[in-house]
C-alpha cells in the first residue's frame, strides 16, 4: 500500500512540474516584455504557436482558452506561447486606435522576433514553423505578422477580427503569400461582419472591411481565382441557432485561405468548435 502511494505521489509530481506555467520577459526599447509558456519536453525542431489576447487581457487568459490544443503539444511537438500585450494592448495596425501601445508606437515586430530567437536558443525550435492564433485584438496582430513578417510566420490564424480598411491601416504590406484563416461571426456586436465602424470598451478603433473583403485580400495575395470549396460543419448544438460555414482556397502550389463563418456568433470563440485545434488542423495542412 506504502509503495503503491509512492508511485502515486510521483506521478502526481511529475504532471505539475509537466503543467507548470513559466513566465519571461525580454527587453524591447526598454520596456520588459514578458511572455507564459509550459515547458515543453526534450524534443528538438517543434513548432512555436502564439496565442494572443484580446485588446485588454493577458496572455494567462488564453492558456484556458487553448486547453485542448495544449494537450497535445507533447505528442505532436509545438510550444504553445502567450505572450502579453503593451499594458494588455496590442500595436497592430488600426491607425485610429486610441490604444496606449498604438500611441506609443510599441515594436512589436522586435518583441515577436526576439520571441522566436529566445525559443529557439533555449529549445531547438525550428524556425520554419511558428504560427499565431490571435482573438479580437489578437487577431489584428495576427494580421500585422502576415502583414510585415510573412517571412517569420508560416501561417496565421484571426479570430473575430477583420482587416482596417485603407485609410485606417498604419502597416506596411510587404505582399507575400502567407496561409490565412479567418473565424468570424455573423451577429458580432464589435467586429461588425459587413464591415465598417469598431468601438469596444470606450476605446475609438476605426474601420475595418467586411470579412468577405478581408477573405478576398488575402485569397488574392495568394493567388486564388475564382469560386471556393464550402461546407457546412457538423451541428453539435441544434438548440442555440449557430451554424458554421466553411470556405476554402486551395490550389496546388498555393498557400491555402480558409474562412469559417459562424452564423449567428457573436463578438467570442465560436461555440461547437475549438478555434486552436482548428487552427493547428489548418497550419498542418499548409505544409511546412
């Protein structure tokens, strides 16, 4: 019985050390950028993945929301991260947020970059293979890293976001193909589906374009004509109304672009499907 409580507590042992969360940070233009992350175990070339909150929140909010992806980051090798914004915001590419880090003009770019090199001294990753899930907020820093470091990301993933229209966008493009998936919902009360004005929480974000708008951008970049594959996702709740649409891109030698509109969704992770093992589904498939 001594013995069998002893395996016990070991094993017990063992899974808290495996889940605990460690924190860093690295210095960007003298601010102290920190960053979460769960150990991973002794395997070199994984895959980074970035999960990134919402315009203010934190990086620990979304080591719930990516539960399920993170169990599965031992057997299939991945590091998944989450960083923290500038005081919880963003510098993505709104020229009219009123946000502190836009204010400030917040090097992200350096902070992600330095980001990948720190993970990839510490743990082998390979650098091929970094990837970032992004809601809200998040998913316009999604849209920036396919925007201005294409050649860093390998594919991206925004949820409940949509790009800023022309006149409201403050990024360069260097115009590279990059794979793209889009999670939107159709009732969004902040990131309006048809496009237009985006206010939260006081804050004055300016516009952005319709999701069908932001689906042909990228599709465009990467080369993609004419009609796209749908179908409609399995139903796992007939009671609350939401159904999700699936529209795809692929061609051979393109990088693909896919859009999942959830009908009926509102301004949060899509019910009856988990975004981040959706989202890995999808970067797998973009071979890399």
């Amino acid at each position: 019985m001594k013995h069998l409580l002893t395996i016990f507590l070991f094993i017990c042992l063992r899974s808290t050390a495996h889940a605990q969360l460690l924190t860093d940070s690295i210095l960007v233009e003298g601010h102290y950028r920190t960053f979460h992350y769960h150990k991973p175990a002794n395997k070199k070339n994984a895959a980074v993945i970035f999960a990134l909150h919402g315009s203010g929140g934190n990086g620990k909010q979304m080591v719930h929301a990516a539960a399920e992806l993170e169990k599965k980051a031992t057997k299939e090798n991945f590091i998944l991260v989450y960083p923290d914004g500038y005081k919880t915001y963003w510098n993505e590419c709104r020229k009219a947020a009123t946000t502190i880090s836009n204010i400030e003009n917040i090097n992200e770019e350096q902070f992600f970059s330095k980001m990948i090199g720190y993970f990839h001294s510490r743990y082998q990753v390979n650098k091929r293979r970094v990837y970032a899930i992004g809601f809200s907020g998040g998913g316009q820093m999604a849209y920036k890293f396919a925007l201005t470091m294409p050649t860093q990301f390998a594919a991206v993933t925004a949820i409940v976001a949509n790009m800023p229209t022309q006149e409201n966008l403050d990024c360069g493009e260097m115009k590279k193909p990059i794979p793209v998936m889009i999670i939107n919902g159709t009732a969004d009360p902040v990131n309006p589906y048809a496009g237009g004005e985006m206010k939260s929480g006081g804050l004055v974000l300016g516009n952005v374009r319709s999701t069908d708008e932001t689906f042909r951008y990228w599709a465009m970049l990467d080369g993609h004509k004419g009609d796209t594959w749908k179908e409609l996702l399995p139903d796992t709740n007939s009671k609350d109304d939401v159904t999700i649409e699936k529209y795809s891109y692929t061609a051979k030698g393109k990088p693909p672009v896919v859009l999942l509109k959830v009908v009926n969704g509102k301004h949060e992770f899509p019910k009856g499907l988990d975004a981040f093992t959706e989202s890995w589904e999808f970067f797998k498939s973009c071979g890399k």
